[in-house]
C-alpha cells in the first residue's frame, strides 16, 4: 500500500506534524512525504491512499494545499482520503470549525477521517505582522508547541486499521 502524505507549511510545524504521523503508520506500505511549499504540482497516480494536511491562518488553508486540492479533486475523489489541520484554536467548536474551513466541501464528504491535530506558535520565525497578529490575538508573549499527540496517534491507528 503507498500512502503519500501531502501537507503545505510556513513555518515548519505540519511538516513536524506529517513527519510524526508518517512516523506512526505500520511498516506494511510505504510512506511518502510531499511538501506542497517544494513540490508545487505532485503526481498522486502512483499512491493507493492520500492523507491532505494543511495549517490554517486566519481562518484559511494555505493557498498551496486550497490550489492543490482544486487541480486534483477528481484524483482525489477516487482514491481513500485523510484529511487533517494544524492550528492553535483551542476550544473543540472552533477546532471543528477550523477543519470544515480547510478543505472543501467535497473533499470533506469523500474523505474517510479528518483530524485537527495542533500547532505551534513559532514567534522567531514569523514576520513582524503575524508577531503582532498572534502577540494581539492570543496574548502570546512567547514561542508554545500545542501539536495534539494523541489526535495524532488517533489518526494513526485509524490508517493502521
Ligand atoms: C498570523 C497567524 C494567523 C493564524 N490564524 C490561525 C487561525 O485562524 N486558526 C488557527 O487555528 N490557528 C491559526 N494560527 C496558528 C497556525 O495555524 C499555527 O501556528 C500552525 O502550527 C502553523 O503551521 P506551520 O508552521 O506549518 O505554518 C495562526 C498563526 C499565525 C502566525
């Protein structure tokens, strides 16, 4: 079974994120990484599954996986599929809400799980707006790693099935 992990990242926290996830899936197939932000315009022929991840910044799915998602959807329509999140919203309603605005509609209804699996806020790699974004925002005053363990373990164990 090949399973091609898709993600797109800004600052390096759901490529953490597809690493450990990757890290997780049972030694059975293979697991490919494809990072969105290098590889703009990957062929997904060859896997058997895909798993899309993507953070969300002010409500939105980076650009790279929202333009990815509209060029393959019906590639990805006829294959299994695993969605998931990364973001710092921290109620469950919000985190719910951030997973609908990440993928479409379509890709929602196909897919057989999707997951919200955290962040990181990263101050010394963010520019001087999204500091006073986040610094406004959320009250951070420094860099917080909240990526969800177990979420990710929960969503492993669901692909190991
Ligand atoms: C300017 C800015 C806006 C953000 N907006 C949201 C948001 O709307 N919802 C959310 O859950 N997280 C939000 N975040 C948190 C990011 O999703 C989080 O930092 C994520 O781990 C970043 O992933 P990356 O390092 O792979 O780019 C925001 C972060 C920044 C810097």
């Amino acid at each position: 079974m090949k399973t091609a992990i898709i993600f797109a990242t800004k600052h390096g926290t759901t490529a953490q994120i597809a690493q450990m996830l990757a890290d997780q899936l049972g030694s059975s197939g293979q697991t490919t990484l494809i990072n969105l932000c290098i590889d703009t315009d990957p062929s997904i022929g060859e896997y058997d599954r895909i798993i899309l991840g993507t953070p969300v910044y002010a409500g939105k799915p980076l650009k790279s996986m929202s333009r990815f998602c509209s060029k393959n959807l019906a590639a990805l329509l006829s294959k299994p599929l695993y969605l998931f999140a990364g973001g710092m919203e921290v109620t469950n309603e919000r985190q719910a809400g951030e997973l609908l605005s990440a993928f479409a509609p379509e890709l929602h209804s196909h897919a057989s799980g999707a997951w919200f699996l955290g962040g990181a806020f990263n101050l010394e790699k963010m520019s001087f707006m999204e500091r006073f974004i986040v610094k406004r925002i959320s009250k951070t005053t420094q860099s917080v790693t909240a990526i969800k363990q177990r979420a990710i373990r929960q969503m492993a164990d669901n692909l190991n099935k």
